[in-house]
C-alpha cells in the first residue's frame, strides 16, 4: 500500500529537516521515518515552512 502522506521540509530549531506532516488529535504534528525517534509536536500556533523562492 502506497504511503500518501505528506512529506515536508520544514525548520524545527533553526535547522532543515525532512518530516511527514500529520495530525494527532486535531494538532499537526511532524512524523519521522526512523521510529526510533519520538513524533514531533510543534509548540505554539506556527509551524514555520520555507517557501520555494527562499523567502520564507
């Protein structure tokens, strides 16, 4: 089965990271592949994501 979920690059502390984007109880949350690592789940209101001509 073919996994659609989003994945996204985004900035979490000041640095580029490859994440899927889901939700968990009505918050995005950003997922690793490796389940090893635990979910990430942004604080605040913000998820910050740079835009496609590097002005974001």
């Amino acid at each position: 089965m073919q996994d659609l979920t989003p994945h996204l690059c985004t900035i979490v502390d000041n640095e580029f990271t490859l994440k899927r984007l889901d939700r968990e109880r009505g918050r995005v949350v950003l997922r690793l592949e490796n389940k090893s690592y635990p979910v990430i789940r942004p604080k605040g209101e913000h998820i910050r994501l740079p835009s496609p001509s590097g002005r974001g």
